[in-house]
C-alpha cells in the first residue's frame, strides 16, 4: 500500500477491506474513505435495510456484504462463504462491532449479560481474525484494527460486560502484533471517545429525560469531562483507521490509539 499524501491516503492496490458493523455509524463511515480510496470493501452488519441502501450506492465490484450477526458462532461459515466470493484474501480486518451491553451493578448481572458482550464485542472479532490469520501471514502482509473504546480507561461504573469484553478485544489486539509482527502483519486499536452520533445522542437525550435538563445542557455536561470540549466526528475516528493501512504507518503496530479530544472522566 502507498499513499500520495500524508493526510489523505490512497491505496491504489485495491486492497480487500472487511469490516465487522459496517451497515451504519462508524463502520459505514469506515468502508466509505476506503472505497474513496480505491479500496474494495466487504461489510456485514445484523440491519438488512442499511446494508441493501449502502450497497445500492456503490458498484458491486467494488463493495459486498453479509447480513449477519458476528456475535452468532454459525455466521462465520456463512462470512466466510461470501468472502470467498471476492477469489483474493483479506489485507485489512476492521474489529468495528460494539454493543453496549447490560448496565447493572456487578451482583445483577447474569451470565447471559456477561456472554452478550463477550460473544458479540469480543469473540466475534476472535473469529474474524482466526479467519484472516492465516493468510495474512502467507502474504507476509496485512493490518487488524480493532475499535475499542475510551471507556477501558475511564471505567465507567454499572458498564462491567461492555468495558471487560473490550479491554479483552484490546489484549487480543496486542497479543496479534507480537504473534503476527514477524510475518509482516500489524495489529493496533482505536480507542474513540463521545462520537457526534445519533447513538449518543439518544443516550444523551435519556440522561436529560431523566435529569429534568434540555439536550443542550445533557451535552455540555458532558462535555466538561473531555478537555477539548467537543464531540469527536466519525470522520476522524474513520480516516485514522484508514491512515493506519498506509504505507506511512507501516512501523505502526501494537498501538492504542485514541481519538477523543482527551476524556478525563465518565459517569
């Protein structure tokens, strides 16, 4: 992969990209810089309706999915059927799923909450890798990055499953660039802060329902706790991950990195 700028990337070698909750939000905003760059993508995604309206925007050729649920053991045969489709491997995994999970002190969670957020935000990014591994190494070549969150280091309280199945996917991700780095394969996380989206902003509509405050005044509380004082865009979250496949970050592996205007605390 090469770029002809340091601050727009290209990949003129159309590499093959497949992201994990790539029918909207981030993972939408993921795929779309890699197509602008001349990327070939793969998305999957648990919403049929998203992923047909993304799809019919862009040239089959070029952009393919699979409408399944990556935290479901049995969809990855299916993923990997379409996969094969494409008749080359996968250059650049993108870990992107992330379901927040039950929210409940420690002593009200059951194990089912516990495997929700393990399966769907950790084991699913597992199983993509082992899918990919093998065949990175062959290449001598590839990238992983896994989408974490902020939220591992501020921890949180009442978040247990969410904030435990990402530091894991966070440790896998480390574990991967030491294990792949000899065959030429890189592995980093990024860690997002608060994303300017419509899933936070409906949590932040809850928080002012139930605190008696307007929007407004729910976001600038908000706010106070991340010292630029802003919402980080997608689009910025997105073009790291996409700087990250570029020739310029070749030496870049077995980093966490975020991008989040630098929370200091969470509720």
């Amino acid at each position: 992969m090469t770029t002809n700028s340091y601050f727009a990337p290209s990949l003129p070698e159309s590499p093959l990209v497949l992201i994990t909750g790539g029918g909207g939000g981030l993972g939408r905003e993921i795929a779309t810089q890699f197509l602008d760059r001349g990327a070939r993508v793969h998305v999957c995604d648990i919403d049929a309706v998203r992923l047909k309206e993304f799809a019919g925007t862009w040239d089959p050729a070029r952009l393919k999915y699979s409408c399944v649920d990556i935290g479901d053991p049995s969809a990855t045969a299916r993923l990997e059927t379409d996969l094969a489709a494409w008749g080359t491997t996968v250059a650049v995994l993108v870990n992107n799923v992330g379901i927040a999970g039950a929210r409940a002190p420690v002593e009200e969670l059951s194990d089912a909450d516990w495997l929700q957020s393990l399966q769907a935000n950790f084991m699913g990014a597992a199983r993509c890798v082992r899918h990919v591994a093998g065949a990175m190494k062959r290449a001598r070549s590839g990238l992983i990055v896994n989408i974490s969150t902020v939220s591992v280091r501020t921890v949180p309280v009442s978040r247990a499953p969410y904030i435990v199945s990402k530091a894991a996917l966070e440790a896998l991700s480390l574990s991967l660039a030491k294990e792949l780095g000899p065959f030429g394969v890189r592995s980093n996380v990024i860690r997002p802060g608060g994303m300017d989206n419509e899933r936070l902003r409906q949590v932040l509509r809850d928080v002012a329902a139930a605190q008696g405050q307007s929007f407004e005044e729910a976001l600038q509380k908000d706010l106070e706790f991340t010292s630029m004082r802003t919402l980080v865009s997608m689009r910025d979250v997105a073009a790291m991950v996409v700087y990250l496949a570029a020739d310029t970050a070749r030496h870049l592996t077995g980093q966490v990195i975020e991008v989040d205007g630098n929370v200091e605390w969470e509720a």
